[in-house]
C-alpha cells in the first residue's frame, strides 16, 4: 500500500519510459482515470484502457514514442502537491509549464482540469503535478 497513489502513477509512467516499455499497467482510481484522461487530450500517451479485475481494476496505458528518435513524448513528470505538503493555486496565480508548452494537472471544484482550462473557467485548486 502506497501512501501516496498520484506518485506511484507518475513514478510507474517514469519507469516504464526510461525502460522503453509500449504499455504500463497501474491500478485505477477516479483521479489516476483524470489525469489519464487529460495525457490523452494533450497528445502524451497513444491510448488509454481501463480494466476491471474484481477488484479495484486497471488502466493500461500505451505509451507514445518518436519513431525517429526514440524519445518518449513525456519528457518530465513533476508531482507538485504531495500528502505532507499540499500547493495550491488561485485562478490568478497558477503555474506556467515551460512558458506555456507543458501541462501543469490542477484538481478544482470542476473536477480534474489543465492549468490553461482553469484560467479561462478562472477556477484555482490544488496543482497535481507538472507533465512536459
């Protein structure tokens, strides 16, 4: 059992890059399913699949790569607010990843949302993690 289920994500997403892997299993939850959801929309990862096992289930992530380079789209995965240390953000105040080119993961009132959607709802939360 992990104290801190957000960071086992990132982490497994981190290992499976470095070891080139095509997919990376971890288990679901309703917030690993969001962040999924938006590496998706924002072009980090191939496709996504979600799996029930009996017990909590599974989401299996494909992984995206630059046939050329070999380079993983994912460059770096940042975990911002942890269990010991909770950031947040106000609307007017969130972060900018690599000045617009990352994604920085905000948990709001709306749900689970990129810091770009949060601005234009001018909604601040909890920032989850950097993705670049």
């Amino acid at each position: 059992m992990t104290t801190d289920p957000i960071a086992d994500y990132l982490t497994r997403l981190r290992n499976a890059i470095q070891a080139r892997k095509k997919v990376v299993e971890v288990p679901a939850s309703n917030l690993k399913k969001d962040i999924t959801r938006i590496l998706y929309d924002k072009g980090y990862i191939l496709s996504y699949k979600t799996e029930e096992d009996g017990k909590q289930g599974l989401i299996k992530i494909a992984l995206k790569y630059d046939p050329q380079t070999r380079q993983s789209a994912i460059r770096e995965l940042q975990r911002v607010s942890r269990p010991g240390l909770r950031k947040y953000a106000h609307s007017d105040k969130l972060p900018r990843v690599l000045n617009g080119l990352g994604v920085a993961i905000i948990s709001t009132s709306r749900g689970v949302i990129t810091d770009k959607e949060a601005r234009q709802l001018k909604v601040g939360g909890e920032v989850l993690c950097y993705v670049s």
